[in-house]
C-alpha cells in the first residue's frame, strides 16, 4: 500500500525550510573567512554573479525536478531516466531495438552520489555545529572575558577542539536535535521548527548588524566588504567564489530536490528559487558586514581564515560594550544556521531510505543518524589524536572529507543535474511542470539556456581546475 506523500503545510513554511537549508555554517562561518582571505569586495561581486548565473537556475532545476517526481533524489532521477541518444550511442550498447525504454545512461547513480554527498557532509559538518553549541556555552559563562587577545582566545579554542570527548558529546547532543527533528516529518518536524528558528535567526543578524555598524571604526570594515579591488582578482578567487555558491546554497546534492519533493503542485516555484536565493546572499552580507565591521573596529586581521569565527571573536566580544550579550546571540546564531541545514542533510538521506528502501521514518532517522555519529568520531579527533595521520592528499580525514565532497561531488552532482534537466528530461517538460503552479514563467527560455548551456559550461570549469591541481 503506498503511503501518501506529505507536503508543506504553505508555500512560506517550504520557503522557510529551504532557506534554513541555504543558510548555514556556509554563510556564516565560512563565507567572512573565504571573503576576508581573497580580497574582500573583488570576492565578493563575483560570488554573487556565480549565485545568480548559476546558482539560481540550479535551485530551480532541483526544485522542479522534486516536484515533478514526488521521490528522494535517487528516486527523481530513476523515476524519469529515459535512453537519451545525446550522450552515449544507443544502439550500440542496446543493439535489441525492441527495448527502446531500457535506460542505457545510469542516472540514478547521479542520486547515489547525492545520498552519500549527504552522508559524508552531515558527518564532519555535525562536528562543527557542536562547537557552536560548546561556544554557546562558553560565552554564556563568562569564558571570553579571559581573552586578552586573539592568540590566547586561539589557544583556547585549539585546546577545547583538541580534546577527545567534550567535542564528541557536543556533535552528539547536536545531532540528537537534529534527529528530534526531522523524526517528527515535514509538516511537524521540519516546516514547524524552521518557521521558529528562521525569524529568530533573521532577528539576532539584525542585532549583530546594528551593533557592528555603530562600533566606532566601523567603515573600515565596510569599506573592505564592499568596495572592490579588482586587481586582487586572480583565477583563484573566481573558483574559491564558484565553490563557495555551491555550497552554500546547498546544491549539488539533491537536497532542495528532496524539499521539492514535498511540494503540491499549486505552488509557485520560481518565485521559491528567488527567495531562498535572496535569503542566502542576504545572509551572508549581513554576517560579513556584522563580523568585518566588528574585526576592523578592534583592529584585527580579517584574513584569519577558518579561525575567524571561533579564533577572532571572542577575542572582538571581549572588546566591545555589550560584548557578552552579542557574543551569546552570535553563537546562538550560527547554531541555528547549522541545525536547520543539517535537518535538510538528514532528510535527504532519510528520505532516500523510506522511500526507496521502504523504511518507517523512524527506523531511518535513528540509524542514519547513529552511523552519522559514528563516521562524525574520526573527523572530530582529526583536531586531537588523529591531527597528524594524513589519510590522502596530506590531509586529515575531516580535511580529506571536506575537500572531497565540496570540492568534487557537490560540482559534479551541479553538473549532473543540469545535464539530466537540460538534456535529458528536458526543458520543455520542466517548463510545463513549472507552469502548474505558476502560469507565467516569462523567463523560461533564458533559464534553459543556463541549464543546458552556461551551467554545465561553468561547474565543468571548476571540476577541470581541480583536476589540474589549481588549489583553491
Ligand atoms: N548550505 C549549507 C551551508 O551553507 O552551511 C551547507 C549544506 C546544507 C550543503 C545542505 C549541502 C546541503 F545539502
């Protein structure tokens, strides 16, 4: 018997979700410190002109690619793979005409990489979202004020991560929340907690972003954030810029395919794409803005790298008036990002499980979330123990993970799905799908363009520059 799919509650409940996925450690965490190490504002344009030419046709693309097939993302694609004779000679490898149906091009393997590409994310990601809830905690017991300066709030931080089981409790206790939610469904786990957690989250950025821009010496920072020097502008910040969109709109995956999937058809999709996509940037402005104005007033480096957020400001809340109060909401914040993005990792793969293994929700949710755990230990040692044992690469196995799926799947698993919408099934189908909640889609040519053409063409780029060893 099959079980009725269950859809968001309303269209704001799915643009809330989505966007909670969007925003996330992505934005808030890694975004200041990619910006603050390559250039600032130069980075900056170009990472918004890689979210609008590429991002948001993709986002559409997963969005109307859930929608259409009411599946997980392996299920999407097995659900409408047909023999396309663009890419591989049909007759060749299937000579028996009387199977023309018979897919000859796997591209629900296209989904498995997106199963896994969860799989591997939410399992070092978890780590990081736990300390943002040791920080949490750290700030609400007066912890910074003991930080003369960014060294000594650095030594602690490297000792703290370091340690073999506060961390490991922290990414545990995070992912019960996690699995609390998404074990609850769509409508009572994931839509109700995002429409709690996104209005709070939007109203402690507003409060950060007020209390950065009145910091005397604020300008500077403001300057750095948005007045661009292209002649900082190499080869490398396009593609750290590229990599960055992916990522934090959370593509590549199948994730948003997934939340499409729980959509009704009345539902108006571009307009969705267009929210979230605005919802990220703004995000991620907002956050720089809030932190650069913050490090520039207290005069500190802005190309701390991955420490900023845990190295440098606790040191800047030490600093400023009303520092022990931002300082709680600011690692309030980035837990709240963290948790409604790992909901969406943890769905996606969840959802995978039910629907093509037949899993209860409960069942999926508890082992998915265990095995997350598990494969989540190692990465959290590679800070302590582990540090020094290189798997591949030279890298640690958090570095390893990281840079693998950032760095290959998510662009590859773009890639595919703009080739799979664009050639496969088709713009004119996802055109007419879209049409169903939307009757006007005045820029449907312009966005099958990008999908067959630009976007491939880009992400291809990325994949090609790695391959040749352009570090970024
Ligand atoms: N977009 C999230 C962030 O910016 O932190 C990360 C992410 C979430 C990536 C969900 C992929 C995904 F499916």
């Amino acid at each position: 018997m099959a079980i009725k799919r269950e859809h968001w509650g309303s269209q704001i409940g799915f643009i809330l979700a989505a966007s909670g996925s969007a925003v996330g450690l992505g934005n808030i965490w890694k975004f200041p410190y990619v910006a603050g190490s390559n250039g600032g504002a130069a980075f900056v344009f170009i990472y918004i002109a890689c979210i609008v030419l590429i991002g948001l046709p993709i986002i559409l693309a997963e969005m109307v690619l859930g929608r259409k097939t009411q599946r997980n993302v392996v299920g999407a694609y097995r659900s409408l793979e047909k023999p396309t004779h663009s890419f591989i000679h049909y007759h060749r490898h299937f000579p028996n005409k009387e199977h023309p149906s018979q897919p000859y091009f796997p591209w629900f393997l296209a989904g498995g990489l997106g199963v896994i590409s969860g799989f591997i994310i939410l399992s070092f990601y978890s780590v990081v979202a736990g300390w943002t809830l040791a920080y949490i905690i750290e700030a609400a017991s007066g912890t910074f004020t003991q930080f003369l300066d960014v060294d000594e709030a650095g030594a602690y931080f490297g000792e703290f991560v370091s340690k073999p089981v506060m961390p490991l409790l922290y990414h545990g206790l995070f992912m019960l929340a996690s699995l609390g939610i998404v074990i609850k469904g769509i409508q009572n786990g994931i839509e109700k907690w995002n429409k709690i957690l996104m209005p709070a989250l939007f109203t402690i950025l507003v409060l950060l972003l007020i209390r950065g821009l009145t910091l005397p010496g604020a300008q500077e920072g403001i300057a750095f954030f948005l007045k661009p020097d292209f002649s900082v502008v190499t080869w490398k910040t396009v593609l750290a810029a590229l990599g960055q969109a992916f990522f934090t709109l959370s593509l590549g995956m199948g994730a948003l395919i997934t939340y499409g999937s729980y959509l009704s058809k009345k539902e108006n999709i571009p307009h969705a794409a267009f929210m979230v996509v605005l919802f990220d940037t703004l995000v991620a402005l907002v956050a720089g803005l809030a932190i650069f104005t913050a490090v520039f007033a207290m005069k500190l480096s802005p190309s701390a790298g991955p420490g900023l957020v845990f190295h440098t400001l606790p040191a800047v809340f030490n600093q400023m008036a009303g520092g022990y109060f931002f300082g709680i909401l600011f690692f309030v914040l980035l837990f709240i990002a963290a948790l409604t993005s790992s909901v969406s990792l943890l769905e996606t793969i969840v959802a995978y499980f039910v629907d093509e293994k037949k899993w209860t929700r409960g069942k999926a949710v508890l082992l998915v979330g265990g095995i997350i755990f598990l494969t989540g230990i190692p990465a959290s040692l590679s800070f302590g123990s582990l540090a020094g044992f290189k798997i591949a690469l030279g890298k640690n196995y958090f570095d390893l993970l990281d840079h693998v799926v950032s760095n290959y799947f998510l662009p590859l698993g773009g890639l595919l799905i703009a080739l799979f919408v664009g050639w496969s099934w088709g713009i004119k189908n996802a055109v007419a799908e879209i049409k169903n909640g939307n009757k006007n889609f005045p820029t449907a040519n312009i966005w099958g363009f990008m999908i067959r053409y630009i976007c491939p063409l880009a992400v291809a780029v990325i994949l090609f520059a790695k391959f040749l060893g352009i570090d970024f």
